[in-house]
C-alpha cells in the first residue's frame, strides 16, 4: 500500500514537471488509446512476481538487454528465424534471460484489454521493469512510452554491446559512454543488482582469484561454486535479493560485490566512482531518485532505424 501511494505522489510530481520534452516518448501514450495498458500490465506483473520473487529482477534484466543493443526496441525478446539469428543466444543471454513466458502472458492480456495489437513489446519490458522495481519495494518512476518494435535482431551487437561481468572500471564505463551514458549512470544503474541472482559461472574467477573480496564471502560461495563445477548454480547478487534498497551498495563498501564488475565500482580505482558507491550506501531516497532518472535515460536510447512496428507477438516479426 505504502508503495503505490509513492508511486502516485511520484507520477504527478514528474508528469506536471517534464510533460512531453523527452523526445517522442511520453507519459500518456496509452491514456487515450488504451487506459487499460498500464494497469493490465502491472496485474500480471504482480502476479508472476507473487509466484516467483525473482521474476522482478528478470524483468528489469530484459529491459537492460534490450535497451543496451540497438536502442529500446524489443529485440532480445525475438526468437531465431532463417533471415537472423537473435540476441538470445548471445554471450551474456544464453541460459541467463529469462522472463519471455511472462512477456508472453503480459502481451496477450494487453491485446486483449486494449481490443487490438496496440502496446508494443519493448513499451513492454520498460513498464514491466519500472512496476518489478516498485513492487519489490522500489520507487515508482515515470515511465517514458510509444516506443516502436524492431523488425530484426543481431547476435553480434548483442555480444559486443552489453558488457561483460569481468570488465574493469574503465570497461564499464566506456561501454555506458558508448551508450550516451556517464560515470553517475553506471554506478546507479548497477544498483539494479539489488536484486535477484547470478550463476556462478559469471564470477567463479573473482571468488578464486579476485584480492579485493572480503575472505568468509568468498569462502561460502567456493562450496556452492567448485571450480570444476557446471556454472549453473546460483547466489544473490546482494544479501536482500527481493528488495529493491541499498544492501548492493553496503556490500560494495565491505568487499561483498557478487560480481568482478560490481566490485570494480568500488575498488577499480575510480575516486568518484567510490565515493558514489559510499554515497549510495547510506542514502536510499537519493539512490531510488537517480535510479528513476537513468532508467528513463536509459530507455530513451534510441533504435538504430526508425522503421518499426508493434509486434502481435514479442517473440516474432508481424
Ligand atoms: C554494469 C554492467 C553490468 C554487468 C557487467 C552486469 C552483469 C550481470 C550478470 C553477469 C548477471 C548474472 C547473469 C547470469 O547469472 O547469467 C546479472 C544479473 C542481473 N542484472 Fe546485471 N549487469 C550490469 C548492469 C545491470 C543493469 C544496468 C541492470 C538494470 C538496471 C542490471 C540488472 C540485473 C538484474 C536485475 C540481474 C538479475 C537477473 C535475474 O535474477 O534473473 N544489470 N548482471
Ligand atoms: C585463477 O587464476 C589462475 C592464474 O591466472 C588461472 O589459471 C585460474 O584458472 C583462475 N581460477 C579461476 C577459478 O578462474
Ligand atoms: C546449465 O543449464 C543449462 C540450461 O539452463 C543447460 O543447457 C546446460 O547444459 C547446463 N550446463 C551444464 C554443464 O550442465
């Protein structure tokens, strides 16, 4: 309850203050078109979700794909054809999104409240991602909308283009500037690590080798990550992984980032960075402020073509 009463507050506050001035995404995309949109969204949202807690995290995740290649455009959500092979299969993807069945659900239950194909599936993932992190005691930002579908997807750019949780500092970083984002952006944006999970194959090297990990953390994850193990168990990416607070950031300051990558923000010898990181820590309200700002940065990154549609289906062309 208290959740939602924010989430209005919130809404009203930034909708009377940048109305329509983002580009071509707004605010009120479906309030005319199809009011229902946002509330059947949020339903099967708090649904799956009240079934599988995880299922938020998984839902911001594909949101962070998808805007991360190629601009906000519903591409990782597409299925391999005989013209492309898709982003599924990709590097970072590959037996690690997941969340495309309730995609599914969520598409079918917006085309029918709206009587026709009308929400597009990246619109989707963004409404989908801003409802997990509210429901999993987050903030309620404003959601940007009237996004387009993209008609293919690309493996490479998928590879090349979401980064790997074995960069470095200047990695990381050079990766979001390569996306229009800055330093504040990278370190705000991995405070999505609040919440859910990750397999140990994606940081058994920091746990063995890693110098800036405090010894116990390191030490418990070895028993549930051998090293010859198959990579496919798993740990929380912060201590609290169902709620969306600032245990990611106090575990950065005492050595307990999951991932090298997260770590990284803290140790990589980055001052401003470091001090973010502190500052995050020890300030919620600050954190889910920023937080609500750069996920609207980043689901403004635009498609690479302007052509587009609203796919009846996410997981193919029309
Ligand atoms: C800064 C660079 C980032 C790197 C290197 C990174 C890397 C990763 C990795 C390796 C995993 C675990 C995947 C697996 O187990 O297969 C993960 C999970 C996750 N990431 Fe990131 N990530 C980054 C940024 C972000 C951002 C910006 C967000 C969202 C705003 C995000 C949200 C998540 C969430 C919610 C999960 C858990 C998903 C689940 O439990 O299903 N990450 N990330
Ligand atoms: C730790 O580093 C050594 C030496 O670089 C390497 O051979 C080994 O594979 C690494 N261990 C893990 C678990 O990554
Ligand atoms: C890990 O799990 C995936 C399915 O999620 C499976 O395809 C893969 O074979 C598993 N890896 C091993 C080594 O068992």
């Amino acid at each position: 309850m208290a959740g939602i009463v924010r989430c209005f507050v919130t809404l009203l506050i930034i909708v009377v203050l940048i109305p329509t001035s983002s580009g071509q995404l707004t605010a009120d995309f479906y309030d005319k078109v199809c009011p229902q949109a946002l509330p059947t969204v949020k339903s099967i949202v708090q649904r799956a979700i009240m079934s599988e807690p995880r299922m938020g995290a998984s839902l911001l995740r594909l949101h962070f794909h998808d805007c991360f290649v190629n601009g906000c455009d519903g591409s990782d959500l597409l299925d391999d054809t005989a013209n492309f092979i898709g982003e599924k299969t990709s590097i970072h993807n590959l037996n690690s999104l997941r969340g495309f069945d309730v995609v599914d659900e969520i598409k079918a239950a917006v085309n029918s409240a709206c009587n026709g194909n009308v929400v597009s599936c990246a619109d989707i993932l963004a409404i989908a991602a801003r409802d997990s992190i509210n429901i999993l005691g987050g903030p309620c930002y404003n959601v940007l909308l009237g996004r387009k579908d993209s008609l293919t997807a690309s493996l490479a750019d998928a590879n090349a283009d979401i980064p790997s949780p074995f960069s470095n500092f200047a990695g990381l970083l050079s990766n979001f500037q390569s996306h229009g984002l800055d330093l504040k952006d990278l370190i705000v944006l991995s405070g999505g690590h609040s919440i859910g999970l990750a397999r140990c194959a994606t940081f058994t090297p920091r746990i063995y080798n890693d110098t800036d990990i405090n010894p116990s953390f390191a030490t418990s994850l070895k028993n549930a990550c051998p090293v010859n193990g198959d990579g496919n168990n798993t740990a929380p990416l912060d201590a609290t992984t169902t709620i969306f607070d600032t245990v990611y950031f106090k575990g950065l300051t005492r050595q307990k980032g999951l991932l090298h990558s997260d770590q990284e923000l803290f140790n990589g010898g980055n001052s401003q960075s470091a001090n973010l990181v502190t500052y995050y820590s020890n300030n919620r309200a600050a954190f889910w402020e920023d937080f609500g700002y750069s996920m609207i940065k980043m689901g403004n990154l635009p498609p690479a073509t302007s052509n587009g549609q609203v796919r009846l289906n996410c997981r193919k062309v029309n």
